[in-house]
C-alpha cells in the first residue's frame, strides 16, 4: 500500500471506488471482488451510546479483506480492539471509535496491529530472518485510512473497582506494510470532564517494517507526567526497519515526549544500557509540531533520540547542523 484508497480516490463516492454499493455486498464474492463487510452487519450500532466492542471485533476478525464503518458515525468500546490478520484495509470513512468511563481492559491498548511475538528462544532467530515468517509471526498488509480514535476514560486513581484507562491508542508490533492515513487520535483535556491516565497515542512498539503515518492529527491533552505523541521503538529487539511519518499534526500539552525515537534501555535488574538492534531508515518529514509551554511541566520533553553520542560525532564529523538537544545525556546537538 503506497497511497491511500480514499485519497486515490479523490472525488469518487465509495460505490465508484469499490464497484458496488453496501446492498451488493453479498454478490461481491460471486463476482470475484474481495470480500468486503460493513461492521453493521455485525451489529455494530454506531451511537455513541451502546457498547460496539463485540461488533467490530467481530469485524476484524471475519477474514474480510475490507472492512467499512458508517461516515462520521461513533463507535463506543469498553474493551481493546486487535487487528490480528493482513491483507486488510480499513475504511472509517471519519468515523470515530470512542471510550468513556465504561473502558474496563486488562489491555494498555484500545487497538492493536499485532502479530505474534515469539517466545525469548525464539526471537533472534525470527528477527535475523523476518520476511520468513510472515503469517507465522508477523501480519502482512494492514491499512487504516480515516478512522479517528478518541479517549475520554477514568484514570487509574478514579477508575471504580474493576475499570482503568489504556495508555495506548494505536499499537503496531510484529506487522508489516502498515499504512495509516488520514486518521485523528485525541486525548482529551481534563476541562472536557475526562480523566485519561497519560497516554501515548501512536505507540511503534515491536518487530515493524515499513509503516507509513501520513495526513495524521494527535491531539494529546492528558494532565499527567507520562505518554507522547508518536513512540518509535523496538521493545523486544526484533529489529525494526523503513518507517515514513509525513505531513501529521502533532498538538500536546507537552509532559512526554510528542515524538520519541528509543534505540537502546536499560536492563531493569543491572541497570546497564543494553544495545538493540537498530531501528533502522526512519525518514520524519513536513510535520507540525505544537506544544502549549504555558501548560508543560518543567519535566518537559518534547524530542527524544537514542544514541546521541553518535549523532554528535556524526554533526562534528561531517559539519551537519542539528537544532536537537538530548534530555538524557545532556549532549550538545547543536554545531
């Protein structure tokens, strides 16, 4: 996936697009057209109001190839979601999927682009070898393309017995050919009476390749000390490469960092930084960055990159300019 279907698109109604309309589709497997499925179909209500989790998980897991949601309409969910196959394209068509005080998940995530990770044993020989286990380990071939999620939930010092915020919008782990386009991630103010637990909203967790984030807007306004905009990382040392961010809106009441690179960690038990493998081919270009500073904690960080040392040897090296200060090591980035 190179563009997005909606945008390709341009000017074409959905009926044009897909070739028929949502009454055809139970002739579409008979005319040879990949499946596609309305989350309507599964009972999804779209209200706002009642619990649409079964509903679109349901969806998600049919095995369709594309999956539709109502233009502009409000899924509420009191569970995580998972996308858990390739070969799937999401139409949200400005729909919104929406939590409130009812979100009750042992899961940090509302949704999930998540393959399988392998085992402790098994991870370095999966990792070395990736393209070899798509479909074992890693799903292939997910768009997400105008679709909205938003939290309004309790945080975790609020939540009653039995209910918690997640800290994670959108994850990605284990996949590959990931598009997300056109998509708005908000987390709400506390002023709007919602009480989220920070959060992240984009969160490049482990064992991706080649994701696209582009036309994208994230809104973070938690009042805690934790969570950012995008996170890049590998927190299972899989390996991770070619990653696009391009053209976003970043907005945040800046307590976290509103975009992150982590490319090292410190083991938890010896307390030494531990080299991963590299995150490698991340090109981040024609973004818009705000941060309310007014609002900021003073433990602000508003850009995170890992091996700094390096960077700074890079800049000396080769006279680049580098308008980066690294908030962990104190290296100077500017020459």
């Amino acid at each position: 996936m190179n563009q997005s279907p909606l945008a390709a698109a341009s000017g074409i109604g959905l009926k044009d697009k897909l070739g028929y309309a949502f009454g055809d589709l139970a002739n579409a497997a008979a005319d040879g057209v990949p499946a596609v499925v309305h989350v309507a179909q599964f009972g999804a209500y779209g209200d706002g109001t009642h619990d649409d989790h079964d509903a679109l998980q349901a969806a998600f897991d049919s095995g369709a190839t594309t999956i539709l949601f109502e233009q502009n309409a409000t899924y509420k969910v009191n569970s995580s979601l998972k996308i858990s196959h390739g070969n799937l394209t999401v139409l949200g068509n400005g729909a919104t999927i929406v939590t409130d005080g009812d979100y009750a998940a042992a899961a940090e995530r509302l949704l999930s682009i998540t393959g399988k990770v392998p085992g402790s044993n098994d991870r370095e020989t999966v990792a070395n070898d990736w393209e070899s286990y798509k479909g074992q380990y890693y799903i292939d071939d997910v768009g997400i393309y105008q679709l909205n999620l938003k939290a309004c939930a309790y945080s975790a010092s609020a939540a009653p017995e039995g209910r918690q915020a997640y800290t994670h919008q959108l994850m990605v782990q284990m996949a590959a050919n990931v598009d997300i386009y056109d998509c708005t991630f908000t987390t709400e103010s506390p002023t709007s009476g919602c009480k989220v637990d920070g959060g992240t909203a984009l969160d490049a967790y482990t064992g991706w390749h080649d994701v696209t984030i582009e036309n994208c807007t994230v809104r973070n306004f938690c009042d805690k000390e934790s969570g950012g905009g995008l996170w890049i990382r590998d927190h299972f040392n899989m390996g991770c490469t070619n990653m696009v961010v391009k053209g976003n809106d970043f907005e945040k009441v800046c307590h976290d960092e509103v975009l992150a690179v982590f490319n090292s960690y410190k083991d938890s038990t010896t307390g030494s930084t531990v080299e991963k493998r590299h995150i490698k081919d991340v090109l981040i270009v024609e973004n818009r960055f705000s941060m309310d500073e007014a609002e900021a904690s003073p433990s602000v960080m508003c850009f995170t990159v890992e091996q700094a040392e390096d960077l700074k040897k890079t800049s000396e090296a080769k006279g680049l300019l580098f308008g980066v200060a690294h908030a962990y090591t104190g290296y100077t980035m500017s020459k």
